[in-house]
C-alpha cells in the first residue's frame, strides 16, 4: 500500500493539482493585463471541507476524547474564509478586465496554500514514518 491510496493524501493532492492549475489561470491573467479585450478568469472554488467529510464519514474517523481537557469535535469542517468572491471585473477602455493588483493577491494566496499543503504532506508522511519505526 502506498500513500496515494490513503484518502487523506488523496485529498490533499487533489488540493494541490487545483491549486497548480489555478497559479498557472493566474500567471496568465498577469501576463494578458495590456492585452486588448482580454478577461480576468479563474477557477470554479472546490469545497475540499465536503470532500473531507466525506473522507471521514466513509472510513469513520473521529475525534476521540479521552480526556476531560480535550476538545470535543463536533464532525465539521468549516471553511477557512466565508466571503462572497467578486464576479465582475472592472474593465479598462481597451476592453481589459484584468486588475493586476488583484492578481497578484491571489497569486500570493495561492502560494501561501501551495506551501501550506506541502508542509502538511510532509508532516503526515513523518507521522506514518515514527510509527512504523523509521528515522526521520
């Protein structure tokens, strides 16, 4: 058995395949941001809470508390930011809707999640290394 078919990685390398796509939608619209009649686009946002509960709820894990100190897990994940995105763009006179500055938040945004993904991967796989006995 590999890492690949432990659902947990399976989710978080779906989230890092869309999170690679979306960097590579977003360098594009930073490399269009003077070309005439171009649009802003994006990806549709996936819900990676839904799929983790699925996860979950399909293999049943779940929070233990066998300690009075331990926080109790009510079974939902939640979404880290719960704001409405923007579906216009301003458009400049020759037809453009790319707002570099925005762009380039998102593409930091992105980055920032990239690494975020990849530094829990890495911890994971640490995990399933000190328990089966192996040095780090």
């Amino acid at each position: 058995m590999t890492i690949q078919n432990i659902p947990l990685f399976q989710a978080m390398g779906a989230k890092m395949n869309y999170l690679d796509t979306r960097q590579g939608v977003l360098a594009q619209n930073i490399a269009n941001a003077d070309t005439p009649d171009y649009r802003a686009r994006d990806l549709t946002k996936v819900d990676f809470g839904s799929m983790l509960r699925e996860v979950s709820g399909r293999y049943n894990v779940n929070m233990e508390v066998t300690e009075p100190g331990h926080m109790r897990s009510n079974n939902d994940v939640g979404n880290a930011q719960n704001r409405k995105s923007r579906m216009t763009y301003e458009v400049a006179p020759a037809g453009n809707s790319v707002i570099i500055e925005e762009q380039m938040i998102n593409a930091t945004k992105n980055s920032m999640d990239y690494n975020l993904m990849t530094n829990l991967m890495r911890k994971n796989v640490g995990m399933f290394r000190t328990a089966l006995g192996r040095q780090q």
